[in-house]
C-alpha cells in the first residue's frame, strides 16, 4: 500500500510555483557553492521542464530537504581591492548579495554570461577614490542608489526591460570615484550569438 502511494503521488502532476520553489533551492545550492554552473543550468532547465513530483523530486533528491524558507539568509560573497584591478567576467554565478570594498583601484563586475543564483543581486559598495563598472545584458535590470562625495554616477541603460531576468541593485558610498552601468559592446553581443551558434550547431 505505502508504495502504491508513493507511486501515485511520484506521477502527480506539479505546479509553476512547485517547480518555481524547487528552482529557487537549486539557485541557494549553487550559491552555498554545492552545485557548480554547468550543474545549475542543467537542473534549472529540468525543474522548470517537470512535469510530475516524480520529476522534479529527482532533481533536487542529492540536495538534502531543507527549503528554501528554512535557510539562513547567506552571507554576502566580499570583493576586496586595494591598488589593484578586479574584475568578474565570463560564466560565473553571482551570489544574492556581493559587497564591494575598493580603495584606489577598479572594480568591473560584467553579467554578460553570469547565472544569477536568486532573482537579483545587492551589490553594497564602499569605494574610496577607485571605479566600479556594471556591464549587464539586455534582459538585466540595474539600479544604483548610492551616496556620493565628488563623485560620478552614469547609467548608460536607455530602458528597463519588460520582464527582467534578474535585477542588479547598487548602493552604498562611493567617495571621490565613480559608478558606471552600461549594456555588452556590440563587438562582444557579436562574439556571444557566434559562440551560442557553434554550441546549438555541434
């Protein structure tokens, strides 16, 4: 009987805010670091693909139960620069919450090709005389709110998208530096829909 139970209950067919939560905990895994980015997109592809709890159980069973409610708020991933050069480009998956401590130096933090293990990112910066650039795709959001002392903030986005991908939310101080959020150069845009062609071709 309890396994003509679960078998039932495995072909149930799930709802967009069941596969969305089950998403949500793949993204908290990616971000404690238990899921590398290739492993993120293949589950997020198949949780939001399942069609029954049997489905989307198998994508998260190595995962533990712990959901996504009951988890600590993680802490923010630091990006420390002291008279040097930083920068966060390519594949990489950015964390909830990423604090920026720059002191004479700059900062480019590009989501171009970035997986967002949340719904956006709070970028919390405290910048002394050193540059932080943003460079987000066309389905990004941003928005920069910050305190400034001599200081320069330059958006260049002509518009929000409809239905963002994620939101970038910027504040903090900035003294005697810069802020400067823009789209990909259209030689970059060029390369990237190259490189996704070769991938759908081979």
């Amino acid at each position: 009987m309890a396994d003509d139970h679960a078998e039932r209950a495995a072909l149930q067919r799930v709802s967009d805010a069941e596969r969305e939560k089950v998403a949500e905990r793949i993204r908290a895994a990616a971000a404690d670091g238990r899921l590398g980015l290739d492993e993120l997109d293949d589950r997020l592809g198949s949780a939001l693909a399942a069609r029954t709890r049997g489905d989307l159980d198998a994508v998260v069973a190595d995962l533990g139960d712990d959901g996504v409610a009951a988890r600590p708020a993680a802490e923010p991933v630091v990006i420390r620069a002291d008279g040097s050069a930083v920068q966060r480009t390519g594949r990489w998956v950015v964390p909830p919450r990423l604090t920026v401590r720059a002191s004479m130096s700059s900062v480019v933090l590009d989501f171009t090709e970035a997986t967002f293990a949340a719904a956006g990112c709070r970028v919390e910066v405290e910048l002394s005389t050193s540059s932080l650039q943003l460079v987000v795709p066309e389905d990004i959001a941003a928005e920069v709110d910050v305190e400034t002392r001599f200081s320069s903030v330059d958006v260049k986005l002509r518009e929000r998208p409809a239905d963002p991908r994620a939101v970038v939310f910027v504040t903090g101080s900035v003294n005697m530096g810069s802020v400067s959020v823009r789209r990909p150069r259209w030689r970059r845009r060029r390369q990237l829909r190259k490189a996704q062609r070769k991938r759908l071709e081979a």
